[in-house]
C-alpha cells in the first residue's frame, strides 16, 4: 500500500492513486508519506461498529470493497477500468481522471467512511476529515499490503475475506519456480524502472523474476523508481524486456531508439508488452489476475 504514469499524468496515478494498505493505525489526520505500507484512518468522534456506506476515490479500493460487500459501495471513481464493469453501473462518479474529488457530491451520499490514496488525496480527505467524516488513506506497494487492506476492509464492512485472499493465493500459485533476468520500462521520457520498493517490483519477486534494477536507488520524483540512462539499460542487459505499454505508444518509440537493437532481449525476441493496470498500478482485481497469468507464461 506507500508514481506527466507521457506517462507522466498516469505515474503520477500511479503512485498517488494506488491503493491498498498494510499495517492500519488511527490518526487525526491523513499522513503525507508516499512510499511506505500504510493505510491512516482518521474516525469520526462516535464512530459506528460496522461501515454500511463507503465512498472510494480509488479503482483498487472501489472494486474490493464491490467485491466484499456488493451493497456498501455507493460512490466511486470516474475512471474507465470500473466505467466498463456493469457491477458499477448507476453508482455516483465522484471524480475524474486527475482532478480533485467532488466533496459536495460525496458529502450528499453520506458516507460512513471515504477511502483515499496517500499522496493524492490528501487535500480531500483532509477537509471531509473537518466535516466530520471518517477517511481512510491508503497506498499498496506490494501483496502483503493488499492482504492486510483487504482484511481491513472486510472487517469494516463486516464481510468475509477470505474469497478474495483464495483468490490472491491462486494467482501467485501460477508462478515458477525460476525464470530468467528482466528489466522493466515503464516510460521513455525518461526512462524508469521500478526498484524493489513498487507494486511491479514486489509482482516480479513474487514470481521469481529477478529484477535488474530490484535494489537501484537514485533520484526520482516517483516512490518506487529510478531513472535510467541509456547507457545503464545496455548495462544491465536483462533476459527480457518488459515495456509497460500506455497511451503515449511507449513501444514504438522505444524502438526508435539507437541503444533498442544492442539488448540482448531485443535480439532474441524476448520483448513483452504489459498493461499499466495490474502490473504497475493494481487497477482491480481482474486486472491483477490477467497480470498474473501473463508472468506465468513468461
């Protein structure tokens, strides 16, 4: 739980809009921290014992509390991975791709509990916090952070995690034993790589893919990655290419690239195209499983 991700708009959803959470702690107030396992709960001065309306500003955290509890969600996202899920069908949109939550809309739905991502919706939650409202902020860098999320929730909303933990362990049950050397490109301009500290780099451990630049650190404005020289990428060498394919058509431009040619992985074939969502910002659950059986087959 702890990314102008061209890209630059959807890393920065990536990083600040990524949900999930690992050890819970009570605050008066949402943390600014962006890179560690967390999820803040600030309550409300006579909170209730079980959430039965749950606002969530996040794709991740709409769909498990969907999942948990089909009747609790009651205000969600505006993003596309819901807006094409008919289980989210009639539900409030309550925000749109990178802007601010619509505070009048959510406070109209009367939440018993809003749910936010570290680092993104601070400002928001931060304010439904003055007006009396419970908030949860939340950031899932790894698995063990979506675990612990999950079953916080679930304890929340009252429902039974233990279908999606099922679910969670079947997905990591796919992976192999050993597998060959890989390096991640998630952007061109510039390029980055996740380290061990990001929910791709903890995907690619769980699967044990070794990751090349797994314990890189250096100076980046995204928790989670580095940035790469080209001289660095033909350095590393990996096995395999895995491109993190968006909107801005990262592959192609790759490929125009003089340093493209002298990978090894380039000239073996060996180049894999990656969704955004599931491998570098869990999106949903689906997403996550379509990840996962994509690794398996690596």
């Amino acid at each position: 739980m702890k990314m102008q991700w061209l890209l630059r708009g959807s890393i920065i959803l990536l990083i600040g809009a990524i949900a999930a959470c690992s050890t819970p702690s009570t605050t008066p107030e949402a943390s600014n921290t962006n890179a560690t396992e967390t999820t803040e709960v600030a309550t409300k001065a006579d909170p209730q014992e079980t959430v039965r309306k749950v606002v969530a500003l996040t794709s991740l955290t709409a769909d498990l509390v969907q999942t948990l509890e089909e009747d609790v969600l009651v205000g969600m996202p505006g993003t596309s991975i819901l807006q094409a899920d008919e289980r989210f069908a009639g539900l409030e949109v309550v925000s749109a791709p990178r802007t601010e939550p619509d505070l009048e809309k959510i406070v109209a739905l009367e939440p018993d509990l809003v749910i936010g991502a570290i680092g993104f919706h601070d400002r928001a939650l931060d304010r439904l916090q003055e007006l009396d409202i419970e908030t949860m902020a939340v950031d899932v860098n790894g698995w063990d952070s979506l675990k612990a999320l999950t079953q916080d929730l679930a304890q929340k909303i009252d429902a039974d995690p233990e279908p999606l933990l099922n679910r969670y362990d079947a997905c990591l049950a796919q992976a192999p034993e050993t597998a060959p050397t890989a390096l991640v490109l998630v952007s061109r301009q510039p390029l980055l790589s996740p380290n061990q500290q990001s929910w791709a780099g903890d995907f690619l451990t769980q699967f044990n893919i070794k990751n090349v630049t797994a314990d890189f650190q250096g100076e980046s404005e995204f928790d989670g990655y580095i940035t790469l020289s080209e001289e660095k990428v033909l350095t590393v060498d990996a096995d395999m290419l895995l491109v993190v394919e968006t909107e801005e058509n990262v592959l192609a431009q790759l490929k125009g690239d003089a340093f493209w040619g002298e990978l090894k992985a380039t000239q073996n074939d060996a180049v894999h195209v990656f969704d955004y969502f599931g491998f570098i910002n869990p999106g949903s659950i689906m997403s996550i499983e379509a990840t996962c059986e994509k690794l398996a087959q690596l």
